[in-house]
C-alpha cells in the first residue's frame, strides 16, 4: 500500500533520516519505534508532504506522491495526528472532528445559497452522524458538545486521532498516540487502534514506547540516528541485539 524507497532528509549536516526503506501492508497494525531523536516524527512529515525529501521516493498504491503538498497527499487517503494533540480550541469536540472530513464543492456551494436559514444541509448532517459514531468508537461521544478548550490531555488525544480517523483514510498515522498517558489510558488508545484497524484502515504508529507498540504492532521498523536498523515481527524486533544496544546502549 505504502512504499518508502531509500529517503533521506538533511537538515544541513544533520542526517535526520538517511536512506531509509521500508513496506506498510494494508490491514496490518505497523509500528515504527526509536529511541528520541532517531527520526520517527521526521519520517511522517516527510511522508505526509509537511517537509520535503532530501532523497528518495515515496509511493502509494504505485503512484510516486514524493513532495506532493500536503492536502494532495491527505485527500489521496493518508491522514495523521501529532504528538502535541493540536485541536480547535474555540470548537466543540464535534465540530473538531467534522473538520476532518468537511470539504466544499461547487454543489456545497449552490446548496448552501438556497437552503433556509439555520437548516444544515444534507452533506452536513452525514458528516455529523459519521462523526458521532467515531466518537462512539473513542468514548468521546458523551463529550461531543464539549469546548475542545475544556479537555485534559488524553481526552484531546482521543478526538485528535477521531478526527483524523473520520475520513476514513487508507492510511492513518499516529505521531506518539498515548505520549503522557497513564497505564489504563494507553491501554485505550491500543483498543481504539486494533477497532480502527477493523474499519479497513491501516494504521501506523510512531512511538518511543517499545512495551506499548509490541503489544499492538504486527509488524515493526526500527529508528536509529535515521537509519533503520532492524525490522520484522515484534518477538524477531525484540531479540535483534542491534536493537538491544540502541535503547540500552552497547557493553
């Protein structure tokens, strides 16, 4: 689905990310993992058009998307979160996550000239049924006429990752998902990506956090200094000694 094909990302002399190469399989849960600074977050920008490649190509479904702007590469099906939970804080945890699906065409444009004053249109109300059920899908549905403002950390996580999931995109990135959250937290935020996965969307999850991406991932791609060092299944990852050293450092 998602081929990454030797890139590199340079900032000066820094080689942030450094001919790395790797497959995402659609309907499989893929981690990437790291230790700090080993150019994760790097990698989904890079991916996701918010910097552009130093080298290398990218493709999806076959078509090379490499430095494409990021609203091309998002309405293309690959739609992501942040680690700093960024949300509208002046909007409700529902009109949140309608902004992630909310588009306007010309026909958007016609229907809304004529329709009666305060009356949504047919388009608005199945983005908000769509958005209430994915709210269901992270517990957040209760909360949906909340201010985003009035939100704690984990609850913002939750809608953040709503949003980005109710597009219903081929690929969802997750930058550090369950950063900050307390043992029964990140439990959730496993739940809510293995119900994700079930919906027909291949989720990829950046985290630093080894015991909570083993416990999620089928397949996982290893970080260091931006090169990769060591890929496979969790059980083959965790007994790589290459990783071993990176996150425990070498005798």
């Amino acid at each position: 689905m998602l081929e990454i094909r030797k890139i590199s990302k340079y900032f000066g002399g820094l080689k942030a990310l450094n001919e790395v190469s790797f497959k995402i399989e659609p309907g499989r849960i893929h981690g990437i993992i790291g230790p700090n600074g080993s150019g994760k977050t790097t990698m989904f920008n890079c991916i996701t058009g918010l910097l552009p490649l130093t080298g290398g190509q990218i493709f999806l479904d076959n078509e090379d998307i490499s430095n494409m702007k990021p609203d091309i590469i998002a309405n293309k099906g690959i739609r992501r979160t942040f680690q700093a939970g960024k949300l509208v804080p002046s909007l409700t945890v529902l009109e949140n996550v309608m902004s992630g699906i909310y588009d306007f065409t010309k026909k958007d444009a016609i229907e809304t000239f004529f329709r009666r004053p305060f009356s949504k249109s047919v388009k608005e109300k199945e983005i908000q049924n769509r958005a209430i059920e994915i709210l269901k899908l992270v517990a957040m549905d209760k909360s949906a006429m909340r201010w985003a403002s009035d939100l704690v950390w984990a609850e913002r996580q939750f809608v953040q990752i709503a949003r980005a999931a109710v597009y219903q995109p081929k690929i969802l990135l997750l930058d550090e998902p369950a950063s900050g959250m307390g043992p029964g937290e990140t439990e959730q935020v496993g739940e809510i990506i293995r119900k994700i996965r079930d919906m027909g969307i291949t989720p990829v999850v950046v985290s630093h956090d080894m015991k909570m991406l083993m416990n999620i991932a089928e397949y996982v791609t290893v970080l260091n200094f931006g090169a990769k060092i060591s890929e496979g299944t969790p059980k083959e990852v965790q007994n790589d000694p290459k990783v071993m050293e990176a996150y425990l450092g070498a005798e």
